[in-house]
C-alpha cells in the first residue's frame, strides 16, 4: 500500500503516518500544510503538482495493490492539477491497482470515472466549539 499525501506538511507527524510505518506503508507527504496558513501559494501549487507527478508514477508502476490520493481533490479544485490528467492517469494505471481518493467536492470527471463515490458531510465538530485536535485522536 502507498499513500500520497497533496496537503499535510511532512514536519506534522501524524498518528496515521506513524501507524502506517508500523504495517510497512509507503507513505509520502508532499505538501506544505493548510492553503490558509501558507505564505506563498504558488511555492504550494509547485508541491501538490510535485506530488502528482509522483502518484502518477506511482499508479503507473503497479507495485502498490492499494494507493491512497490523499486530499487530491483540493489540488484539482484549486486549479493545481488538470482534471483530464488525472482521470486520464486513473484509467491507464497498472492493472490490479485500485485508487482510493479523498477529499471535497470531486469534480464530475473524477466522479465519473470512478466505482465508488462516497459524500461525507459533517453534522457537529468539536474544533467548532473551540476544542483542539487531541493527539493520539485527530492527529
């Protein structure tokens, strides 16, 4: 299993980072942090098209049963990345590779080219109220 990570900043050091270097997951994060904490958003737009020239790499070597596009949609709604060069990348990966992306509001391209397509929506947060990220939790 590989995962690439399009947002989260490598310095974070998440818990799902570190559980998945327990199972032996490739696990890459190559952006730098939240779009509204970052001082120069086209060093940031460099580094999610950084991140996808490797997942393309990536979806087309065939050596992962499972990748993970983490928060990649945000790279296609942003403008960041083309759309068509990621529908045309999950259609020609190698075969028995299955794709999982995450993310908000994929676009209808995306959507369509893929099996699954599940909408979260979020009823009640606690961070709305004030309350932190707990580690061992959230992080």
């Amino acid at each position: 299993m590989a995962v690439v990570q399009f947002i989260k900043a490598d310095e974070w050091h998440t818990g799902e980072q570190k559980l998945a270097g327990h199972l032996g997951v490739d696990w890459h994060t190559l952006g730098d942090g939240f779009t509204w904490e970052s001082t120069d958003l086209d060093e940031t737009a460099a580094k999610a098209r950084h991140a996808w020239d490797f997942a393309k790499e990536t979806l087309a070597a065939g050596q992962h049963q499972l990748v993970i596009l983490d928060e990649l949609t945000y790279a296609i709604t942003f403008g960041w990345i083309e759309e068509a060069d990621v529908v045309d990348a999950l259609r020609s990966r190698a075969p028995g590779t299955n794709v999982v992306v995450t993310g908000r509001d994929a676009t209808a391209g995306l959507i369509a080219v893929a099996d699954t397509v599940t909408e979260m929506r979020k009823v009640k947060h606690a961070y709305d109220t004030g309350i932190k990220a707990i580690k061992g939790i959230e992080y």
